[in-house]
C-alpha cells in the first residue's frame, strides 16, 4: 500500500471527521471506489493514507459542493476571492449577498458542471471567521415553495353553503343559476363585547360628564393616567429592534492562530494558490454531486465500480440531543436525514461489496449486532457547554464486511 500525505481542510466544519479519519481507513482499507454522500469539509477523504482511486462525494448544501467544484476546476480564480483580510463590515455584506444569491441553488442543483468562483472563494473566506452555525443558512429559507393550503377555507376559495330551497334572484348571475350563497358574519355578543366594545369602557360623553375625561378604565386608584413605558425587553420589537452582529472570529482552537485559510502560516494569495492547486491534484478524480445523498448510493455510483466504501456522517438526529445544539448549524430538513442514512445502513449492510460506515452519537441508532461500535473522541462542538460534552459521545458504527481489527 502506497503511503500518500493527507491535506488540510481549508475551512472549519460542525461534526468534521479529521480525528477519525485515520480509525475509518483502517476499517475501510484501500477500496478501488470510496462514496462520501455527506461531503462538509471532506476531512476523511483528505485524510486517506493511500492514492486515491474512483471517488464520489455529495453534499445537499449548494456552497459547500460549489467550493469543492471550483476549487477543482479554478484554484487560482477562488484563491483571488478568498484572500481578504479579516473585516466585520465586509462579512456582514458579503453574507448578506450571498443569501440572497436565490437562482444558485438551482444552477448548483440542476447542472452537475455548474460553480461560481466568487461564491466559493467569499463563503469559504466568511465560514473560517464565522461563529457558530448560520452561515448563509438564510438561503434555505428563500428558496422554500409555498404548497397549496386546503385548510379553513380561506378566501375566495372557501367553501360556499348550498342553498336547498328558497332560491334568491341574485343567485342567477349571467344567466348561470349558482348554488350556493355567501355566508353573513354575525355580530359577536359573547361576554361583554371586545376591546373598544366592551361593557366597561364608557363613552367619551359619559366620561366628561363624571370628571374623567377620556381616562375612563386606565386610570389608578388617586385618578392619574397610566403611562404606556417603552418596552426595552429583549432588544425591542419591531423596527426597533436591535439587529444581531457578530465580530469575526480570530480563534483557532483557543490559541488565536485563525481558522482554515484564515491560519497564520498561510502566505497571502500565494500560500493559498498553493494550497488550492493541491486540493485541484487531490480531487482529480472525484465526482462532486448536489442533492440528496441517496442520489449516489445506487448500484451505479457503488457496487457496479467495486467494492465500495460509504461513509454516512449525516447531520444528527434528535435522538442524539440535538435541542441542546446552535439551532443554525443545521437546516430545518436535516431533522430526520440521519434516521434516513442509518435506515439505509441496515438495510445494505449484509452486501458483500459495501463497507459502511456509520457516524452518530452514543445510543442514537440501533444496529444489529454484527455490526462493530467504535467510540472516539472529537474536538467539541460550538460555543454551549453541552456541546462541548458531546465529543465524547461519538461513535462510528462499522458494518460486518469492513475489516476487522484487534
């Protein structure tokens, strides 16, 4: 087996696997076909010991699979858009610009050629000072379709009552008899009324003529209006509202030494050319996809190859806590992919041809017992505590055809 050297992720990523690449090779072994269907920061695959051979990764977040793309076909062109110093105004804009790029998603989704060089080279410089989750997440709210609504009857197309006898004239309209009438609102008299209705508040007349004025109910007991104060709670509401910023980031694992491109020791737009091309040598061979991950598990991309290698680190479900987590991190579809990928994991498990292996949190799948669980410990996760306690909750569930180790 030929020993290659591994490379860096160029950015940071929630729930990258580089501390746990060199256990998953061990099991996987130097396959002739490697299938990454969640792709992030691609760490495992950056992190394979051997040459690489037929390669395959995907990844549903329309910037990460643009980053790789681009890099791959114009390291230098991402090079020139990445390379800008660390600025807060400018983050807050190019995020801003970015989410509002709606058509490419699309493009990303819909033409496996597709990438855009100045997208990838300002997300990839944003993700490596960004804190926490919510990292151009605004997109997936954009490009949400609106389905039908068939509750309530709202509107012109609500249900109309049929008129069973007694038909009104208006009711032939063109010539056209209708059948059906619109129906009237009633006059709401329950209680005593409400708001300006109701039986307590007296008429402006009425409260002259006691001495009150127009202060009526909203008084106190000595007779002094009320005051409406300001409501300062959580920031205000409204246009009011305090808009949240954050600074960049300069940290590195608590040291301060920068993130991804951002790290001291990268030269400028020289060091990271060089870094790019490197990564463009590296992915020579891969097939990056857009879409959902069961796209590239079929026979075609897999067992027609060889045998195959699948890596499943799947966003976590909320079996494994993931209320405790940044609620941006991941989008709202995410919820349930990792019950989808461990559910797929059982079901080809018994494939001779399949090595998979499965990322998730202590007790949050339940496998068969042929399968090996192997615990391992991360970095920690972002910002809360609970977070930060959940490395040591991981564990990469291996099917019985990987190989097996003392």
């Amino acid at each position: 087996m030929s020993k290659v050297q591994s490379l860096r992720a160029p950015f940071p990523w929630f729930g990258g696997k580089s501390r746990a690449a060199a256990l998953i090779w061990a099991r996987f072994g130097d396959v002739p076909n490697y299938v990454e269907p969640f792709a992030g920061s691609l760490a495992v695959l950056l992190g394979r010991p051997h040459a690489p051979r037929a390669e395959t990764v995907n990844d549903k977040d329309a910037y990460v699979a643009n980053f790789w793309r681009a890099t791959e076909a114009d390291p230098e062109a991402v090079a020139h858009y990445a390379d800008w110093p660390v600025n807060e105004a400018d983050l807050h804009a190019r995020h801003e610009w970015l989410v509002g790029q709606t058509g490419f998603r699309q493009r990303m989704l819909g033409d496996p050629d597709h990438y855009d060089v100045k997208i990838a080279g300002w997300w990839v410089w944003g993700l490596c000072q960004w804190i926490g989750g919510g990292w151009c997440r605004g997109v997936d709210r954009l490009d949400w379709k609106s389905r039908p609504h068939l509750n309530g009857n709202m509107g012109i197309h609500r249900k109309l009552e049929k008129q069973t006898s007694n038909m009104n004239p208006e009711s032939f309209r063109g010539g056209v008899q209708t059948s059906a009438r619109l129906h009237r609102k009633l006059v709401d008299l329950r209680r005593s009324g409400h708001g300006v209705h109701r039986s307590s508040v007296q008429s402006p007349r009425s409260k002259v003529q006691s001495g009150q004025g127009l202060i009526g109910d909203w008084a106190d007991d000595f007779g002094r209006p009320y005051k409406k104060r300001i409501n300062l709670n959580r920031g205000a509401r409204g246009v009011h509202r305090v808009i949240k910023r954050q600074m960049p980031t300069l940290g590195g694992a608590g040291s301060g030494s920068g993130r991804g491109i951002l790290r001291w020791g990268v030269q400028g737009n020289e060091g990271l050319i060089e870094w790019f091309h490197q990564l463009k040598a590296r992915l020579r061979r891969t097939r990056i996809c857009c879409g959902d991950f069961e796209r590239i598990l079929g026979p075609s991309p897999t067992t027609h190859i060889g045998l195959t290698a699948v890596l499943l680190d799947a966003p976590y479900g909320e079996a494994a806590g993931r209320h405790e987590r940044d609620g941006g991190i991941y989008a709202q579809d995410d919820l349930t992919v990792a019950a989808r990928a461990a559910k797929w994991a059982r079901e080809h498990g018994d494939n001779p041809k399949l090595r998979i292996a499965l990322c998730g949190y202590a007790g949050e799948h339940e496998m068969p017992m042929d399968w090996v669980c192997v615990p391992w410990k991360a970095v920690g996760g972002y910002g809360r505590k609970a977070g930060r306690s959940n490395c040591t909750r991981e564990r990469i569930w291996f099917s019985p055809h990987c190989l097996k180790l003392e």
